[in-house]
C-alpha cells in the first residue's frame, strides 16, 4: 500500500477515536477566543486550509512536522501572536534568526504564508496569521493520523517579535533533563502530564546530528540502547555530521503513540525525550502512553489547546497581518491602542 494512501486510512481510522466536543470544547479558553469566531466573516477558513495541506503532506509528509513545530516554537516565546513569523527588521534580528529557531523548516513559513494567501482571497484580511498556524497545526496532526479536535479562534498577530536571548530562554533544548523540561512548562502553566503529551509531536519529524551527537561521543549516554546508538553513529559519523534521522524509528510519518514505546526501548532520540523515561515523576506517564494510545491522544488535544492559548492577543490588541512576516505598514494606531492597554508583559 502507498505511503499517501496508508496515511489517510490512518486518518480516517483517527477520527472516530474522540469526539471534539468531548475532549476540545471540555476545555476552558481564553478571554476573546470563540469556537465560532469566523463563523460569519470566513466560515470556510478551516476547510480552504486543510484542503490546501491535504495536497502538501500528499506530497511531501515532512512538511506536517514543521508546520506543528513552528507552532510550539511561536507560543511557547511571548505567546501564541505569530511572532516566530516576522523578519528581522531595524529594531533588531528576528527570532527565526535564533539558534533554536535556525532549523525550523523554510518551507513552513512559506506553506503558512500561501495559506494566508488563499484566506484573504476568498475573506479578506480577517483572518490573522496566529489562527492560521494554530489551524495547520492541527490539520498537521490529523492528517498525518493523529486525533482530530476543535481550535478556539479569534488570536492576533504581535506588532513585535522576542530577543533572541528571550527566545533560547522560553524554548526546550534537546539536551534538557526531565527537570529543566517540568520547570520551563511549569511557569506556563502546563504540568507533567501535559509536558510529556506535546513531548509526543516527535512521533513525526526528523532531527539534525547537532541535536543528539552529544550521546554518542566521544561515549555512547548508558541510557541509549547500543544497536541504536550504533545506527546513529552510521547516519552521524563524527559529532559534527550535517545530517537527519526520523525522531520516531518505528513510524516515522504517521502521528501516534510509537513514540512513547520507544522511549521505553531506550530508543529516545534527545536527552529531552529519553529522561522522561527514566525520570521516576513522568516515567508512568510515558508508560500509559505507550499502551493506551487513546489516552495519548486526547491528553495530547488538551495540552495543545492550552498551549495554544498562552498569551493570546485578542480585541484590539496587536492586528490582522497582510503578509505572516511583516508588521502592517499602517500600524500606527493599532500600535497606540495596544500602549494605552498597559505593557504587554509575557509570564515566560
């Protein structure tokens, strides 16, 4: 059977797991977020997207994981306000330019870009940036056979993006013990359970030797199981090897619960991912995950729903960009109802 065609019976195999309005719409939102906030300005929002990613994942399936990557990677700096989009400009580089931002995938901006594309031209500029990644995000999960949930809507975009020294403070590094993982959800409000759910994206995906050469030399890390720790070697054959390898071994292109079974087989690619296994406070939670793949799923839609809640513009705070990269030209007053709101500060 051919890969397109395995990954959307997976798909639609997912789609009677849970029910939306049982675990989504359970969930609280944010002030000035609605589950219909386009239901009259842009009621096919939602289809034009994922349409549209139904024929870039046929395509090219690796493109899913950095759609949903750039979405943990802009709410989890200042916020979910589509500020991981934005150039650099006079004021300073952008947190693109970041070192943990420098491998996200080009391509996602652009795929979110020409998704912003095709909305405006049937809506008009109502729809902002942020909602858009929030939307691919999820359509990234399900069409990749992952579970299918509602997204709350109505975020807008940032007029500013975050210091870089912000933007490697506010992100979880690959080489990050279970504590330093719990510590930096915490101050955002997202415990153990939900740390190790989103850990649960890297079902799909691929990673850079730089990201994981330190458990290989100049000694393999003891809690690596060897013959992986070999293969490895094989695709990184010195520390400084530029090259890629699929985050989950057993299935690489379909989001489930085979991640969490390879933690469990020391199989981890990060120290991030394999200490959750060996951390007694979250190494029960990997395990029910990896045997309950349902309880995966919908642990996975709650904490992704209060992460992309984090910060949340709404109202007249921040604005509807007309390009995901660049700040309006015509901001001013925008700009000047946002300041007499009060700064803006971001709990991260």
């Amino acid at each position: 059977m051919a890969l397109s065609t395995k990954l959307f019976t997976v798909v639609a195999l997912s789609l009677l797991i849970l029910s939306p309005l049982d675990v989504a719409k359970a969930q609280p939102i944010a002030a000035g977020l609605s589950w219909s906030f386009y239901a009259r300005s842009c009621p096919n929002v939602e289809s034009i997207i994922r349409n549209r990613l139904e024929r870039v994942f046929r395509d090219d399936v690796g493109q899913a994981a950095g759609i949903l990557r750039l979405h943990f990677h802009d709410c989890f700096v200042q916020g979910c306000d589509g500020s991981v989009l934005l150039d650099g400009s006079s004021s300073g580089p952008s947190e693109k330019s970041a070192v943990p931002n420098l491998t996200l995938r080009a391509q996602a901006f652009t795929i979110i870009n020409d998704l912003r594309r095709r909305v405006h031209r049937e809506c008009g500029q109502v729809v902002s940036c942020s909602d858009i990644v929030a939307l691919a995000a999820r359509d990234a999960v399900v069409l990749t056979g992952g579970p299918n949930y509602n997204v709350p809507l109505g975020r807008r975009d940032g007029l500013n993006f975050a210091t870089q020294n912000a933007t490697i403070d506010n992100l979880v590094a690959p080489f990050a013990n279970t504590t330093t993982v719990l510590n930096k959800l915490a101050v955002k409000n997202l415990d153990a359970t939900d740390a190790v759910a989103l850990s649960g994206a890297h079902t799909i995906g691929i990673a850079h030797c730089s990201s994981f050469t330190d458990r290989l030399y100049p000694n393999r890390d003891p809690t690596m199981d060897q013959t992986f720790a070999n293969n490895l070697r094989t695709t990184c054959p010195t520390p400084n090897t530029n090259a890629t390898t699929n985050m989950d071994i057993r299935s690489p292109n379909i989001f489930d619960n085979r991640y969490f079974v390879d933690l469990m087989n020391r199989q981890g690619l990060f120290t991030s991912d394999q200490d959750l296994y060996t951390d007694s406070r979250t190494r029960g939670i990997v395990t029910s995950f990896a045997i309950n793949q349902t309880l995966f799923f919908e642990r996975f839609v709650i904490a992704m729903l209060k992460m992309g809640q984090l910060n949340v513009l709404t109202g007249n705070r921040g604005e509807i960009r007309a390009n995901c990269s660049a700040r309006n030209i015509n901001n001013l007053f925008i700009s000047s109802v946002v300041e007499d709101e009060g700064p803006q500060t971001s709990q991260f």
